[in-house]
C-alpha cells in the first residue's frame, strides 16, 4: 500500500490580520489560523491518489499546538492520521531547520514512507524553500511547483510549467514533490469527516527529544539566518499630495522626481531649466 | 601565501530571456556590493555551448567566470547543478551566493544552501551591506505587508534569491575583460533521479507586466474606453506596460491579460502610474512590491491616494495628458 505523506502548515488567515496602526505590524498572536492553501491542495492530490489507487495518508504539521486544529482538518477530508511537532524548542526555525526537523519527524514516525507531499509556497512567508530542502534532507528524488501528479507503480509522473517550459517529468518511489494551487482544488469537508476527526482522530504529538533532534540543530538557536529587524514598508512613507492645475502638476512632479521616473526609465528627463 | 580574495557569486541563469535579465541584474548588485567589502564578482555557469552567456556576464561586470561546459549540461537539471554548485562553493568558499528566483533557481537555491549547511533568504526586494561587513537581505513577508531584514551571521556563504526586475543591469560593455577558470566535470558524475520526459517551450505570454519596471495602471475613473486607450501611448514613452482594474475589464476598455489584482497579476514595478483606481483591497494587496506610487484622483480619501507616494488631486485623464506632453517634450 502506498504510504503517504503530506505536510501541513497553519497560517494566519491574511485578509484577518489585526494590525497595530502605531508600529505598523501584525499582531499575530490574535490572528485566525488556517491550513496553508498550497497545503490543501498538496492534501487533495494526495486524497485523489488515494481515491483511485488506494493508500494511507499521515498529516504532519510542525507548529504551537494549536496547529493540531489543521490536523483535525485533513483527517476530516481524508487523511488517516496526524503528526503533531510541537516543542517550544523548535520556535523561531528558519526554512532549512524547519525541513531538517520535518526530515527526521518523517523518517520516525512515518517509517518506510514512499511520497512526501508538499505545498509549493506558504502564504504567511512565501519562501518555497522547505519542500527543495526537505528532498535534499530525506535524499530522495523530488520535484517542485508540481501542477498534477499520476502515480502508476512504483512510477511517478509529474507536470508543470517552469520559466515557461511545460515538462513532464518521471522519477521512481520513494520522493517528493511540492505542489501549486493550480490545478488540485481545495475540497468540502464531509460529514462524516467531521465524526472521523474528533470521535476516533488518530493523532500523535512529537516533541524534540521524542524525534530525536540535536538539540543544536533546532527552533531559533539552530537557525542559519537571523531576522534583525520588521518593518512595514509602508507605514512612514511619505505621501506627498499635488493639487492645482494639471498642467502645473506634472511639471512640479518633475521637476522633484525627474531623476526617479528617469532612473526607472533609463532616460535623462532633465532639461536645460534644470 | 596570499589569502584568497573575497568572492560574491552569481549563480549564471540563461535559459530564457529573463532568467538572462535577472543574472545581470544581480551582476550589477553584486558590483556595489563588493565594493564595501573588497570582493569579487564572479558569475558560475553550467551548460553546454553557452559562451554567450560568458562573454554577455563579464560585459555585465563579471571579473571571473567558473565556467563547467559538457554535453551533459545541455539541458538544465536540478540534480546535476545543485551537485557541481556544492562542490564549486566548499572548494572556493565564496562570501555571497547570489540567485535569481526564477522557477529553476527557487528549487536550485534552497537545495545548494542546504548542502553547504548555510541560510537562504528567499525573494529579496534588497541587499545590503551592513557595518561589520554582513549582508543584510531583505525579504518581503505576509503579501508585501512588511519587510524583515535578515542575516546570515555565522555561516557560511550567505545565500539570497532576488526576483527579476529587482534591481537593474549595468549596461554592457564589451571592452571589460574577465577571466575564465574552467572546471571539468567530475568523474563518475550520478544519473538525475528525476527523469525529463518531455519539456516544449509554454504557449503562455511572456510575462510583460508582472516584470515591468514601469506599470501604468487606469481604473473606472480615467472616464471612458478612449481616454484609458491614451494610458498606452503612456506607457510607450515609459518603456512600460499597461494594466487595469478589474471594473475596466469588465468594461472592456482593456483585455482581462491587463488585470492587476488577487485574481490577476502580481506588479513590482520600480514606479507605478495609478490613474483614476479607488484602491479595492484586491487591487492594491497586487501592487504592494510597487517601489514607488504615483496615484492621480480626484478624491483624496481614495485608498490608492492613501499609499501612494506621490497623490495628485486631479482628474486622471487630464494629467495623463499633460504627462504625454511633458515626457515628449524632455525625451530627446
């Protein structure tokens, strides 16, 4: 039977976002959260390979605990169980220690496993990283920004458009591969999903020592990069307001950002005036 | 002995056009940067018959190219290249990786970083250096909603991919020499384990807009389908490109293509024209990376005016003209 394998990410709901008006950043502490929708459709090609050629799906999420709540979500579409890596050890990792710690929770808790489903991107930090960084951890072939996926045997074939090249691409089990939001949609919970995700979810919780993690090789202390600072790139912009007649307008707007708009345009704007 | 001089490293895309603009824009970059910390640039390139590139990279201020050219290497392959790049880096240990965040270069990017043991920072919207020589990388997070600066402070090389049209190309000069170091392809070099079956260039249109330096933009507020016509005459002097609400595609002043917003395209132009657009959350969320706004309304309240840098009271047709006129007139 196929073992899969699908990784979940809870996001903050992005159009919910409070914001504190005075410093301009989010207070993501009050945000909804909600499961990533690369995520889901990672979820839902996973569910139509199940579908049609039958299998097992694990759903596994690194995240507060909390996070459980996306678990409960794809065990209501389909999934047969949860992972949940929760320690407050792994806050703060960065993408290539988030897929370290995915690597080895995967290899522990879903021995044998022969595809890793991903979302191509998260739409909370956008990276991409961790589904190329996962193969390179697990070393089994992968491919991302996948738009469909045919599994036949121990085969997989894979299309998408890349720097406007539509391949097709093969690789043999076990691999992974991150998929878009292009052409696997985001599917209703059934009723019967909902029973199945809170009367007999199977779902286990993982901490670092139960993973077996370095503990130099976790959360924020493990990270290769550091945030130094946030800003919101709009809050202190200046917002210069020209009235008056047009004629009188463009020219008082460029004679301020005749080197701006030029610059943009590979053109000297000046003119002799000035 | 002589230490080795400090290198920053462009990772050589070419395989269409801009994956080709993105390298020299990161060339161009890496020239500032290396300045403050008394580096190199150096571009590395995989392929096979691709002295074009060589030749195009060191007219874009590449002082070194390590250059591996083998049939193999005809095609692109992720594997192959993530492998050559990861030996490249630990026998030359290079400060800075630079990519460019195309398709092959967000999959190539984390792969290598995670080979070396080092961070990436994806998307960047800048690069900089700080006072203890650092590279500080900015990257966009939440939909464009803030900036976190990021560094890699320990470890070694500090990666960052950057988005074409991010920064812009020095132009080409064909006197500037460079050096070529070739390096061979190793022996005993293992088969891709992801097989390309088919690969045909994408009917899909090139992707004008998204990667223009120059955006402008008409909403229902320009008046009529003539006067959002002239937005092109504008854009021709601009050398840029045209988009539109989705109320002006629904009108059929322009072809749905144009549309800039959530369920259209995603905008970073260096400076965006905004003409007669309220500002409908799923319009300005597509042009948050826009590095400067010039919106034009005749209410000051509208939420477009509110983010912009630069809001002109006015009627949006009028000035549209007006600026026709003046751009006329100081093009020469």
């Amino acid at each position: 039977m196929l073992k899969m394998v699908v990784c979940i990410k809870q996001v903050p709901m992005v159009s919910e976002l409070p914001w504190d008006p005075a410093t301009g950043t989010l207070q993501r502490d009050l945000a909804e959260g909600m499961m990533n929708p690369a995520c889901r459709s990672a979820l839902d090609a996973a569910l139509r390979i199940k579908e049609t050629g039958g299998g097992e799906i694990t759903a596994i999420t690194m995240g507060p605990p909390m996070a459980e709540e996306v678990l409960r979500e794809a065990i209501a579409l389909g999934a047969d169980r949860g992972v949940l890596l929760t320690d407050p050890k792994m806050a703060g990792a960065d993408t290539s220690v988030t897929s370290h710690t995915l690597a080895r929770a995967i290899e522990k808790a879903c021995p044998g496993f022969d595809l890793v489903l991903c979302g191509c991107s998260t739409s909370d930090s956008e990276t991409g990283q961790v589904g190329p960084q996962l193969a390179e951890e697990l070393d089994i072939p992968g491919v991302a920004y996948v738009d469909e996926i045919e599994v036949s045997g121990r085969a997989v074939r894979m299309r998408r458009i890349s720097d406007h090249f539509l391949e097709t691409l093969e690789m043999d089990l076990p691999g992974i591969v991150t998929v878009t939001t292009g052409h696997y949609a985001p599917r209703h919970v059934p009723l019967g999903g909902l029973q199945a995700a809170f009367a007999e979810a199977h779902i286990v919780s993982l901490d670092a020592a139960a993973v077996g993690l370095d503990p130099e090789w976790i959360g924020a202390k493990g990270s290769a990069t550091k945030i130094r600072n946030v800003y919101s790139p709009t809050a202190g912009k200046k917002n210069i307001v020209l009235t008056g007649a047009p004629k009188r307008i463009v020219e008082q707007l460029f004679e301020r950002f005749d080197d701006k708009i030029g610059g943009a345009i590979g053109k000297d704007l000046k003119t002799d005036k000035n | 002995m002589i230490a080795k001089k400090r290198a920053i490293w462009v990772f050589g895309d070419y395989r269409n056009y801009f994956q080709n603009r993105v390298t020299l824009q990161l060339l161009s970059r890496a020239k500032e940067l290396a300045v403050k910390i008394d580096a190199e640039v150096c571009a590395v390139v995989f392929g096979h018959g691709v002295d074009e590139w060589v030749g195009e990279y060191i007219a874009h201020g590449a002082e070194k190219i390590y250059l591996t050219d083998h049939s193999r290497l005809a095609v692109y392959s992720m594997e192959t290249y993530t492998l050559l790049m990861e030996r490249l880096a630990r026998q030359e240990k290079p400060e800075i990786i630079l990519v460019g965040a195309t398709a092959f270069g967000r999959e190539f990017a984390p792969r290598v970083a995670t080979r070396l043991g080092t961070g990436l920072t994806a998307d960047c919207i800048g690069l900089e250096i700080d006072k203890e020589g650092l590279l500080v990388q900015m990257a966009p997070s939440f939909g464009g909603n803030l900036v976190a600066e990021i560094v890699t402070s320990e470890r070694r090389p500090q990666m960052a991919t950057v988005r074409p049209g991010t920064f812009q190309e020095i132009p080409h000069d064909y006197i500037r020499t460079g050096e070529v170091v070739k390096i061979p392809l190793p022996e005993h070099l293992p088969v891709d384990r992801v097989r390309l079956v088919r690969s045909e260039r994408s009917p899909q249109r090139e992707q004008k807009l998204e990667e223009a330096r120059v955006v402008v933009c008409g909403g229902r507020g320009l008046g009529s389908k003539k006067k959002f016509a002239k937005l092109f005459e504008l854009a021709e002097l601009l050398g840029g490109e045209v988009g539109a609400t989705r109320p002006v595609v629904y009108a059929d002043w322009a072809e749905h293509e144009a549309l800039v917003g959530q369920a259209g395209k995603q905008i970073r132009p260096q400076i965006l024209f905004s003409f007669g657009i309220s500002g409908a959350i799923q319009h300005t969320a597509a042009c948050n990376d826009a590095k400067f706004i010039i919106a034009v309304n005749k209410n000051p309240d509208a939420a477009m005016m509110k983010r912009a840098d630069v809001a002109i009271v006015a009627d949006a047709s009028q000035i549209c003209n007006s600026l026709i006129q003046e751009l006329k007139r100081r093009i020469r």
